[in-house]
C-alpha cells in the first residue's frame, strides 16, 4: 500500500455501528485531528484482529488509510481498555454521556490536545472514583472551556464588577453569572445558590486532585447537575439522549432502594 495513504493517530472510540454485513463503523475522537469517522473492515466477523480492540470508549492507536468516501482502519492497537466502563451500568451510561458530549463540542479537524487530555483521564476517573457524578461535573466545566464556552463565573457578564459571594444569578444567554443588581431585572436568569456558585468557581480554577477532596451536599450536587445541562442545552441547542438514560438508570436505582 501507497505509504502516502496511510496516517496514524491515537484515538478514543466514541461511537460504534454495524455497517454492511461485517463491517463497523467508529467515531473516534483524536487530539490532532478532531473527529473522525472510520471504516473498520470486516470487524464484526470472529476471525478479526480487529474486534477486541475497537470495543467501546476504548483508548487505541490506529494506522488508517485514506479513502475515496471514508477512512479505513487498517491497524488498531489498544492502549487501554476502561474495561469497568462496559461492565457496569451506571459507568456505561456516563461514558455514553460523555462520549455524546464530546460530539457535540468537536467536528472533524479541530485540534484539541487538552480536550482529548481531559477526556482520556475523565474515562480514567469514571473507572475508579466513588463520586462518579462530581468527575462528570468537572468533566462539563474544563471541557466547557476548552471547546471555547466557558462560562464567567467571576465577573458580572453585564456590568464586569467582581461577583461577590451573594445570590447572583445564572444566565446561559449572556455566557455566565449575572450581579444581584442585573440578574434581578432579567426574565431566565436564575438564582444561584451559594454553594453551587461557591462549588462552581472552585473547579473551574483547580485541579482534579483538589476537586476530589470535595464533600458536597446532595442537593448541591442535584443543584450542580441541572445548572451545567441547562447551559450545555443552550450551547448545543440541544438536549443529549444520553442524560435521559442517565437519569432512569438513577430513578430505576432509587425506586429499587425503596
């Protein structure tokens, strides 16, 4: 095969379906290249190399060859598996969540080395932290701002004064939090409590391992939950299907307890 043809890129396997009669067809998020769509030729037959390591949200290198309509996988290499992430449930849908979220904020070709960072150790988190929600928030925020939405947690979007810590008010519209004196007078800006703004700021400027050592409240974290979808809704415009499923797995886990 023509060399020129061939590139190589490490991935994240967002996506997956059947395509013909044995082939799959991948979404596959990388840093340098964005999202891609590729052909995985004869992947669902038993014999192929291939299959083991195209599994869901997997982490692999790949060797593609170019094509007339779409890429083809010519090599795949796992790098590592997340296994726990298809064993468990609950873990399968936050993956899913995520992987949606991801194709919502990249196309093909958008270079985003830190996105696909943040990504590939959120994947990580889920496979390992008790506080899987907490790992899904910081999720939404960091890659919030680094798709280019971040949302301005510190400075009135109106009147740029510094927002203190009162009830101000949150407004997706205007990109942020609004000021007392502003977000009072406007129709949708809703007031944030407290300790969700408190909660907010923090993981927008620190660390994973500082976030971690979080204890928060569940209603906070209910409070948390509504507020980022309420904004990603608004960027995307657009409600992921994978929050629903989200959500039944928590009603069917809750219902179940009971």
């Amino acid at each position: 095969m023509n060399r020129e043809r061939l590139y190589q890129t490490d991935g994240i396997i967002l996506h997956r379906t059947d395509f013909g009669e044995a082939d799959r067809l991948l979404t596959v998020f990388t840093p340098r290249l964005g999202r891609l769509r590729l052909l995985a030729k004869g992947a669902r037959k038993l014999t192929s190399r291939k299959a083991g390591h195209i599994e869901l949200f997997t982490y692999v290198h790949l060797l593609v060859a170019r094509g007339r309509n779409l890429d083809i996988v010519s090599q795949v290499e796992t790098l590592e598996a997340f296994r726990p992430l298809r064993e468990d449930l609950e873990r399968t849908s936050q993956a899913y969540y995520l992987a949606e979220l991801i194709s919502g904020f990249i196309e093909e070709g958008d270079e985003n080395p830190p996105l696909f960072d943040l990504t590939l150790a959120t994947l990580a988190r889920l496979c390992e932290t008790r506080d899987p929600a907490l790992a899904l928030r910081f999720f939404e925020l960091r890659s919030l701002g680094l798709a280019g939405y971040q949302p301005q947690l510190h400075f009135c979007v109106e009147c740029r004064t510094q927002l203190e810590p009162v009830t101000n008010y949150f407004y997706p519209p205007a990109g942020g939090v609004l000021c007392p004196r502003h977000g009072e007078a406007v129709q949708g800006a809703e007031p944030l409590a407290l300790p969700t703004f408190k909660v907010l700021r923090y993981m927008q400027t620190q660390a994973w391992d500082q976030v971690a050592g979080l204890r928060i409240k569940p209603e906070t974290q209910l409070d948390l939950e509504a507020l980022l979808q309420r904004y990603i809704v608004y960027i995307l415009e657009r409600r992921l299907k994978s929050v629903d499923f989200v959500y039944r797995l928590r009603h069917e886990a809750r219902t179940g307890r009971d």
